[in-house]
C-alpha cells in the first residue's frame, strides 16, 4: 500500500475539489443564458451532473477514509488497498462529471459569444465558475489518479503464485498424447 503521506494529500485534494465542485454548482455565476428554450434544458443537465459529482466525491472520500492507511475503521489489511482503488475510481469519475458539464457550457458560451448573427443582447461572456469548476476537476482527477496508482496490495499477500516450467528435466514427466 502506498504511503499514508500521499493519502493524506490525495485526501485534501479531494476535499478542496469538493468545496470547488459545490461552490461552481451552488453559484449562479456559470449560466448561459436565463432565456427560454435550449439553454435552460443544458443548465438543468448540466447543473444535475455536477450534484452527482459532488455526491460521488463525498461518497469516495467516505470510502477514502475507511480505506486508508491513517485510520482504523478497516481491521483487514487485504481490504485497504482495495477501498483505496475503489476511491480512487470514484474520485476520477467525479472529476470527470465536473469537468463535462462546466465544458459543455464554456464550449455553448464561446460559441454564442462568436456567432455574427446572435443576438448582442444576449450574448455571455464565461463566468468565474467556470474556472473553478476546471480547477476543481483537475483537483479530483490528481486526487483519483494518485490514489489509483498508489492502491497496490503489498507484497506477499494472497494473490497466488504462477509455476513456469521449462523444457528440462524439471518439468514434470507426463507423456500426452
């Protein structure tokens, strides 16, 4: 299992992509457009990946804080590279559902923004949480790629050996047919 220095960062990594994906959903400063039609439907979806992240990130850093090296709530050694990776992997989607959505609307905003024949009056330039919300998925990818890497199982555990033999005399004298 790796370190528990690097759990201990991936753990603040995650947390402060939390706090980043909850401050770019709860702010209002990231909407296309508050006119009726297509822009709304894309803010409502977008709006709903980024709670699911944030309630993945939450349930990964839960699962981060049973598996890790640091803490006691796992007796079983064998497990905790295991509840480790599976963080890890939640971690990495939860980055993912943030930075899509944030995306999605930047790519929307830029687009109107560069379109001639859109209207001036409702043409956005692309807000702070947008930002933060970029930050913020590249704080729970880091955080999910580190603990992806550093969840091995130690050596010596119960993985099994394989048995290679070679054509001499210490292979097992079998004549197949």
């Amino acid at each position: 299992m790796g370190s528990s220095g690097v759990q201990m960062v991936c753990v603040a990594l995650g947390v402060m992509g939390l706090i980043g994906a909850i401050v770019c959903c709860a702010l209002p400063l990231w909407k296309v457009s508050a006119f009726i039609g297509n822009n709304i439907l894309t803010a409502q979806a977008a709006r709903a990946m980024t709670i699911i992240s944030c309630m993945l990130c939450g349930l990964s850093l839960l699962v981060l804080f049973c598996g890790a090296d640091f803490t006691t709530c796992v007796q079983n050694e064998d497990a905790k590279p295991k509840l480790s990776l599976v963080a890890g992997v939640g971690l990495l989607l939860a980055g993912l559902l943030v930075i899509i959505p944030v995306s999605w609307s930047a790519n929307i905003t830029v687009r109107d923004f560069n379109n001639p024949l859109f209207p001036n009056s409702q043409k956005r330039e692309m807000g702070a949480c947008i930002y933060i919300g970029w930050a913020a998925g590249v704080l729970l990818i880091l955080a999910g790629g580190l603990l992806c890497c550093f969840s091995r199982p130690k050596s010596g555990s119960s993985g099994g050996t394989a048995k290679y033999y070679s054509n001499s005399a210490s292979a097992p004298n079998k004549n197949y047919v």
